[in-house]
C-alpha cells in the first residue's frame, strides 16, 4: 500500500482546515443581527433547570433561539460560572459555600486536571451532549460556550488584582505565585473544556474573557512597556485559539469590559473569527484595529436593557440604526447585537423582549433602506 508523504498530508490538512474556516465565515457573515439571548429564553420555560441538565433539550432551546432571532448560530447558554461550579463539585464543595470558596495556597494543578473530566458535570455534559446533536445539521453552526482562563481565575482567587498588579512590576511574592498557578489550573480547565466541545462538533467557540479589563489590569503599567496583558491574558487566548485553528474551528472572542487602546489591539491581534466588544467601545472607531477577516459583532447597551428609564425602546431603535449606518460606512463585515448576553430580570421579561424587537425593527428598515420607528408590527420575542 502506498503511503502518503508526511508533508503532503500536513499540506492537506491545512488547507481542509482553510476550507472549512471559509466556508464558517460565509455562514456567519450573512448574519446582519443576533442578540445573545438563549437564556433570556430559558427563563420563559417552567424548568429551566430540566433543560439545563438534558442535552437533548438543551439543543432544542438552541434551535429555538436560532428560529426567533433569524440565525444559523445556535448558541449554549452564556453561564460563566459553570467551570466553577464544576471544579467545586470536583473539590466537594457544595453549592451553598460556592460563591466564597476561593484559593489561598497553591492548588495542586496536575492532580486537579487529571481527576477533570467535562463529562462527568451535569451542566457541561449537557452543553457537549448539545453541541453533538446539532453539529451534523447543515442549517445550524454548533457553538460551544467557556469562560476566560484569566476570567476563571479572577472568580477563584478573592483578590485577584493585588497579584496582577504586582506581577505587572515585576515583583513575584506568594501572592503572585497563587495567581499564576490559579491561572494554570484556569487554563488547564478551559482547554479541556473546549476540546469536549471540539471534539463533539462545534464549529465555533464563544470564548468569554470579560475581566481581560482595566479593572484588573493596569493600563499605564501596560503603556510603559509591562508584558502583563500578554503574559496574563493574550498568551492563553493565542493557544486556545490555536487549538480551535488546529480543528478548524473558529473563534467567537467576547470581552465586554472597559478596554484600554492596546488591550484593544492585543484582543484584535489575535484574529478571532468574530470579536464582541462591550458598549463603552465605538466599533466605528476601533474598526481599524480590527482584521478584515475578523465580523466585528455588538455593541447595544443590553446590560440597560431592562429598564425603560435608562433606556427607551426609541433609544434601542436609534443606536442599532446608528450602529449600522456608520458600520455600514467602514465597509467591515458586521453583525448587530448586545453588548453581553441578555438574561431575563423578574418583571422586566417584556420591557427586554421589546427592546430586542426594537433592533430588528433597526435592522429591517435600515437593510430595506426606509423604515419608521413607530412601526411595532415585528415582533420576535413575544
């Protein structure tokens, strides 16, 4: 039998792996609006705990969320503290001490990552088992959904901007030394989770690494020279962006924080797929950081979405068309949507659903060319 040349075979896979991205990106740049909204209609079943632990159902929620807001992207839930709550579950901490169990001393990483197994945690079970169900359907893109190494670590340590900070001068007390093994154990976590994922068939990764921040990092220590958004932040999101490259999956890189220029530059540096910036950020603006392969996604005030004295349906309707006029003009690939993910607030289901008609309403018109805003007969949400 004939073999085939190594490198042959190396150059094949790499172009399969560039078809496959070409053909991703054609799928979602087709997309003019989505919000992130799968657990805004979660919170609309009765058991919202039942579809959170089925992956059958799971991925019929996701095809539901797909249905309504007119989109191939078929999105988990965005719960960042599952990969807590599944590393508590491993330490045997119950969920009632949870939210304060933090580390204080080094965390044996080897051990810890040896015994993780996503499988084996009823919420990322149910996102894997999910993601496998849909991944064969050619009218729907399989997402899988993790939060940020760094993101993670910022949960599992109680202060974690002393250490950050002082490793942005250089300095390595113990402090420092708990963090970066904290964000070892973080990283080691997230990888695993996301080769589940991989593996299982998602197409695309929304990678949430919201604290990548100026809450937590110094933008001056980061202006006179310090490697520590590279070190802390941009070096583990280049590796877990390799990893998806490497399956010919692409990466959907969200961080709503407060961005400095260069923590900007650094995050667009990295090419994503798509990249979902926070609301403080003007896209217009920053669409010259940006790739020109990478869909620039956002960026609604959707965390005001929720009251109607912040901000007005009218409000809604005019910063998408806003938003799509002056993207229109930088001639960047670009999906209208929310600033971060849109849960449900007890009361104000229908003040949120109306906001969301709002943006499509924006997007209807302004794609038909003409439109007006007191025309409410789009209704998507209710």
């Amino acid at each position: 039998m004939l073999m085939m040349p190594a490198l042959l075979w190396i150059k094949l896979e790499n172009y399969w792996r560039l078809i496959k991205m070409v053909d991703l990106r054609k799928k979602l740049s087709v997309i003019k609006a989505m919000p992130l909204a799968t657990g805004f209609i979660l919170a609309e079943d009765p058991d919202p705990e039942e579809i959170r632990r089925s992956g059958l159902k799971l991925a019929d929620l996701m095809q539901e969320s797909c249905q309504r807001f007119e989109t191939p992207l078929a999105v988990p839930i965005m719960d960042l503290s599952l990969e807590k709550h599944a590393l508590c579950a491993l330490l045997g901490i119950n969920k009632e001490q949870e939210a304060r169990f933090h580390f204080e001393t080094k965390p044996n990483v080897s051990e810890l990552l040896a015994k993780f197994d996503p499988l084996l945690h009823c919420y990322l079970r149910a996102n894997i088992e999910a993601i496998a169900s849909l991944a064969g359907a050619d009218h729907y893109i399989a997402a899988g959904m993790s939060i940020g190494p760094f993101s993670l670590m910022t949960k599992l340590i109680a202060d974690p901007i002393t250490p950050v900070y002082l490793a942005g001068m250089g300095m390595r007390d113990e402090s420092v030394i708990v963090c970066d093994e904290v964000l070892a154990l973080s990283m080691g976590l997230v990888k695993k989770y996301i080769a589940a994922q991989l593996d299982a068939g998602a197409k695309i990764i929304v990678l949430a690494e919201p604290a990548a921040n100026m809450v937590y990092l110094s933008p001056k220590q980061i202006d006179e020279g310090s490697n520590v958004y590279k070190r802390y932040i941009l070096e583990n999101l280049l590796e877990l962006h390799s990893i998806m490259k490497a399956k010919g999956a692409g990466l959907f890189l969200h961080c709503c924080g407060d961005l400095s220029a260069d923590m900007l530059k650094g995050l667009a540096g990295l090419e994503p797929l798509v990249l979902s910036l926070g609301s403080s950020r003007v896209l217009w603006e920053d669409e010259e950081y940006i790739a020109s392969g990478t869909i620039i996604y956002g960026n609604l005030p959707s965390k005001k979405f929720f009251s109607n004295t912040e901000l007005t349906v009218e409000d809604v309707y005019t910063l998408s068309l806003e938003l799509l006029s002056q993207m229109e003009r930088t001639r960047h690939d670009f999906i209208l949507g929310t600033e971060c993910d849109l849960l449900s607030v007890p009361g104000c289901h229908q003040v949120i659903a109306d906001k969301i008609d709002a943006m499509y309403r924006a997007k209807d018109n302004f794609y038909s060319k003409g439109g007006d805003i007191s025309d409410t007969s789009r209704t998507l949400t209710h």
